[in-house]
C-alpha cells in the first residue's frame, strides 16, 4: 500500500484524501441522522403512550362522575312506581326547580317563578318499556327572564322532563306574563337490580322520607269538633291522586292531625298542601302537652290550593321516641271547611 501511494503524485495525493474525507462524513452523516431519526421516532412513541396513559387517566376520572350521574337518572325510573308515586316525584322536582336555588332548602331562597297548586296528570304507558306522565303547570304571573331559566331547568332535569307546549300570554297593560307548560316525564319500566339504581341512601347524609300521605287512609287523621272523611274534590276541582282529605269544622276552632313517633334530636320538615274555605292555621304539636313548636303558618280561607312547609327539631333524650302531632290544622269558623292532601314528613341530614 505504501508503494502505491508514493507512486502517486502530490496531486493524485490530495484528491484521495479529498475523496476519502467526503466518503467519510457522508458515512458519518447517514449514521448520525439515522441515529436522530430513530431517537425522534422514539420521543414521538414515548409522548403517544404518554398521551394514551394521560387519557385513560382522564376517562378513568370522568367515568366516576359519569357513572354518579347514570345512577342520579337512572334512579328516577322503576318499573314498580305507581301513578301517584310518578306524580308525587314529579311535583317534587317541578316546586325544587321553582326556588331561586334549587340547592337550598325552601325557606332558605325566595321563588324563582310562582305555581300556586299542580293537578293531577295523566299516565300513558306505551307498552315498549316506557310510561309517559303529562301534567300542565300553570305560571299566573312572572317575568319573561325568570320564566326562560324555569323552562332551561325543566329541560335539564334527570327526571327526563319534556316540554310538549308553553304558551305565553301577556297583558297589553303589564309588563309580567303569565305562562302554561305542558310537561312529559317519560319513566323507563327498570327494577333496582338491573341498573344499581336506587341504592339505600347512607344514613344521615340527606333528607330521608319519613312518612307521606297522600288521600289513603281516613283513619291516619283524628278529629277534635270537626267531621274527617275523604273526597275527590276540592271544592269545584279534582283532588291530586283522585282523593285527599275533607275537614268538616263543627265548632269554631275545631282542629284535626296525624300522629308520628319520631326520634329526638333530629330536624324534620313537614311539607302539606292544603286549601281552607275559611281561615285556619297549620302547626306541629308535640302529644305529651299540647305545646307547639315555632313555626305556626295562616291559612287563609280562600279557596285557593298552597304548599306550606314547616321545619322543627324534637326535643328530648336524643335517641329516644317522641309522639308529635304533625301537621295540626285548627279552624277558626264553625262549619268551615279544610281540604288537605300531599302530607310528606321528611327526616333531614346530620
């Protein structure tokens, strides 16, 4: 080799180096950019898993809310629900979706839109699974703005409410309006097994249903001076659930109530719609003395269907039972005349 190269010429020389330096860095060159390439490749596999782990990361998060909000919907359907409990849950979410902050309590937030009273629906049931309950609420007067977040809340609801109609009408002299939506709730005919729904709530983590009375038994009631029995009408109207309670005074200031054993200590509310054709007042007693607990509410006699709640706490050894009277209603004139229906006691939280 070394003969051969001191054969050659100075400038054969330079040329070889010339075109041995050139072989070498495109040699150099191809290694280094297939190195760069494969490690680009690499960082680019590296960011996809990761991308693909944070992803799953997300959906993993995501599904626990999805899942609390399937069982929120899927707990407003069962296939064992009758018509007055459809009704009942219906005009529960309607009167939660009416205050200004359907998150508070009633006492705690003004009304967003006012409804005086919600007859009873009709329940279609389709056969396919499903039952449809239709109901009209009537709006006598509220502001257009009001009226729209009513309405968006309706639509919203996880009761799977559908607005079939809205009429809108308004006085050329007023700016207010009054409003009649007909509302559908549809009910998919599940049972508690199939979908997890309407799990036991934990104890004393919510508002838990003590009792509801809703036209059944005359005999839950007892009478002082006043004539108990049941009808399905309220004055010229139908009662909700084809029946409520019709109190017959015979003296004036004859009262009328439902017994309850609750436990000390704890919060209650009492919630009643009631129509008096003469003036009365609605309270809670306790049985041992007669004494009232805060929270008396008038009645006024006219005609006219309210909602009235009353929040107490029963005094007493906590954990012992208490008899309390819940509601009262005394009326004031003799021969006057209190129609009650919707009675729901209702057991609060710690």
């Amino acid at each position: 080799m070394s003969s051969v190269w001191e054969k050659l010429s100075d400038r054969e020389r330079r040329l070889v180096i010339a075109t041995a330096s050139v072989l070498a860095a495109a040699l150099a060159f191809t290694l280094s950019y297939r190195a760069v390439s494969h490690i680009l490749e690499l960082n680019r596999m590296i960011d996809r898993i990761e991308g693909r782990i944070v992803a799953c990361y997300e959906r993993e998060a995501k599904g626990v809310s999805v899942d609390r909000a399937y069982k929120g919907v899927a707990a407003q359907h069962s296939s064992t629900w009758t018509e007055a409990e459809i009704h009942n849950r219906l005009r529960d979410e309607i009167y939660r979706l009416q205050l200004d902050d359907p998150q508070l309590p009633p006492e705690k937030t003004k009304k967003l839109v006012e409804i005086p009273s919600l007859r009873q629906g009709t329940l279609k049931d389709s056969g396919a699974g499903y039952r449809e309950y239709q109901l009209t609420i009537k709006i006598p007067w509220t502001d257009i703005y009001s009226l729209l977040i009513f309405v968006c809340r309706l639509q919203q609801s996880q009761q799977a409410l559908r607005i079939d109609a809205l009429v809108i009408a308004r006085p050329p002299e007023e700016p207010a309006v009054m409003a009649e939506i007909t509302v559908t709730r549809t009910v998919v005919d599940r049972t508690p097994e199939e979908g997890g729904e309407e799990e036991s709530p934990a104890p004393e983590q919510g508002p838990t249903r003590v009792s509801t009375w809703d036209g059944g038994r005359v005999e839950d009631w007892h009478g002082q001076d006043c004539d108990l029995s049941l009808t399905a009408h309220v004055g010229e109207l139908f009662a909700e659930g084809g029946s409520c309670l019709e109190a017959r005074a015979k003296a004036a200031d004859a009262s009328f109530h439902m017994m309850h054993e609750l436990e000390a200590g704890i919060t209650y509310e009492l919630s009643v719609e009631a129509t008096a054709m003469a003036n009365a007042t609605l309270q809670v007693a306790r049985d041992a003395d007669g004494s009232v607990f805060e929270g008396i509410q008038e009645l006024p006699g006219d005609g006219k269907t309210y909602r009235y709640r009353i929040r107490f706490t029963v005094d007493g050894e906590p954990g012992s039972k208490v008899k309390v009277r819940a509601p009262v209603i005394k009326v004031q004139r003799n021969a006057g005349e209190v129609y009650v229906d919707n009675v729901t006691l209702t057991r609060e939280g710690a």
